[in-house]
C-alpha cells in the first residue's frame, strides 16, 4: 500500500491510501467471459472490483459502489475513473456510483481505426444495457462532458439528469486571448514529447505552488495512458462539434465553470448554456479545470442539491 499527497478543500495536504488488488473481472450481463485476473490501482475506500466488458470491439473497464439510483461518473482526457477522489465518498450513499474509464484511457481498449465522441457514448450505453441500467444521471469533466452530451443527444432515454463541468460544445476561440490559449494546448498536446505534453497539462490543472503533490500525480496518470490514443483523442476533441443539437437535450442539466479555468475557455462553456434549454449555471470561485479536486466541498454540495432535488 502507498499514499498519495492531495489538497484538501481547506488547502490542506491530506493523504489517500492506495491499494494494489488483484481483481477477477467478473461477468455482470450474463453474456461476456470472465478475463484473467489482473492489477488495479484505486483509492481505498473504492470497494468494488473493476471488471472489464467486451463492448463496441472494446475492453471497458469500470469501477461500482454505493447503491441506489445509478449515476455516471465520466473523466476528462489522459484521467480515468481512479481520479474521482472526493466524489466517491460523497456520493455512494446515495447513488450507485459507476466510474468507467473511457477507450483510449488506461485499463481500456487503446484507440485504433476511425472513431469519433459517439464512439465513446456508445460504448457508454452499451456499458448501462451491460449493467442492466436503462437510466441514469450523467456527470462528465472535459471530454467526459462531450461525452455525456452525445449520450444525452443521442441516447436520451438513458439521461435522467446531466451536469456538464468544465467542457464544451465546440472547442474553438471566441477571443483573441481564447486563441493563445487553445493554439497553445493544439501545440503542446501534438508536438511534444508526452513527458513535457504531460507537464504543461499538469501546470495547467493545478498552477499553485501548493499543488505540486497533485502536479506530480497527474504526470503519473497521464503517463500510463497509450500516446497515440491520446494524441488521436485531442484531434477528435478539435472536431468536436454539437452547438447545432445542443436543443436536442432533454435531461434538466447542470453546468459547472471554475472561474480560473485555464483549459476550456469561459466562451466555450457559455455556448452551453446558450444552447441547452433547461439549464442551470454555477460558477465556482477559485477553481481551475479539475474543480471536483480543487474546490470538491463546494462542487459535491452542488452537484448533490442538484441530483435530489
């Protein structure tokens, strides 16, 4: 067992105890092998087992716990359902909690052949129908949010209730200044070495010299990951593109900005709430991009007002 250092809401460093298990997948819709056993990495208090299923030509792995109405937890790029620190604990008494983690991301098939967002939703539905979860809420950071919103789009019936934190409905400047910034990550992400890719992704998330605990970290994850899948990924967010269905969104939706977010531009998000017709907007102060890390008390409080009301 190891620890990791992350900040807590208060600023404070507090430690997470990280296990290594050993996990045979198991077989939850009746009708995939079981696969050979295998190492997992996750936070302790995560329970469960993360079985794999064979969907849409891909291993999906995922995480459950808690019990309750279901609600979809969906990472941004180069992270995966392990990074879902506060919210776990938050959530699971509530909610049955699944955390999957994307295709291209660490335990899960890498990306190979064409493949677009859809590509991802529908291995997210094929991942309920597995589950036996005609329905529930979607929670989605960053790609994850792009994600959620296609599910949304174009499997509404599995989406009760979406909340969209910090993503987009096209990733393209609205501002000279929106320009730097995005022609920089376009920069950084396809013409770097991963290893400096992965720093300037880390500075980017967590910028403050107390956050170097979780500066050292996001390198680790995003350095398990399969470059050319990631690399792929960033091109498929460049083309990504729903402001012309945003209206096809029937789920009552959440959108969550941290107010220093450093990766999608503030333009990029308004666009969502322009579009979605039953939404609500929270701007949460003193945030970066992973505001469920850096401001989690207010983000949890947020998001669970939201689910139960």
């Amino acid at each position: 067992m190891s620890t990791v250092l992350i900040v807590g809401a208060d600023g404070q460093f507090v430690k997470v105890c990280i296990t290594c298990y050993h996990v045979w997948t198991s077989n939850p819709a009746g009708s995939f092998p079981q696969r050979s056993a295998r190492l997992a990495w996750g936070p302790r208090f995560l329970k469960s087992a993360m079985p794999t299923l064979s969907l849409n030509s891909a291993q999906i792995y995922y995480q459950e716990t808690g019990s309750g109405y279901p609600l979809l937890l969906l990472h941004g790029l180069g992270s995966s359902g392990d990074d879902w620190w506060f919210q776990t604990p938050a959530f699971s008494p509530c909610f049955r909690v699944i955390l999957p983690n994307l295709r291209g991301h660490k335990q899960s098939s890498p990306l190979r052949g064409p493949f677009s967002v859809y590509t991802l939703a529908a291995d997210i539905a094929k991942l309920m129908d597995a589950l036996a979860i005609p329905q529930a809420h979607v929670l989605g950071l960053s790609l994850g949010g792009a994600v959620a919103q296609v599910l949304a789009i174009d499997f509404p019936e599995k989406v009760n209730k979406l909340i969209l934190v910090n993503t987009f409905a096209r990733l393209w400047p609205t501002s000279l200044r929106e320009t730097y910034t995005l022609a920089r990550r376009v920069v950084v992400s396809r013409f770097l070495p991963p290893l400096t890719t992965a720093k300037v992704v880390a500075c980017d998330l967590f910028p403050r010299p107390d956050q170097a605990a979780l500066r050292d970290e996001v390198l680790h994850r995003i350095g398990v990951n399969d470059v050319a899948s990631y690399r792929q990924l960033v091109n498929t967010i460049r083309r990504f593109d729903s402001r012309p269905r945003l209206d096809r969104i029937q789920a009552p939706t959440l959108l969550i900005t941290g107010d220093r977010d450093a990766v999608v531009p503030r333009g990029c998000q308004q666009q969502l709430a322009r579009g979605i017709r039953q939404v609500q907007w929270h701007i949460v102060r003193d945030s970066g991009h992973a505001t469920p890390v850096d401001q989690p008390d207010e983000f949890n409080k947020t998001v669970l007002n939201f689910l139960l009301s």
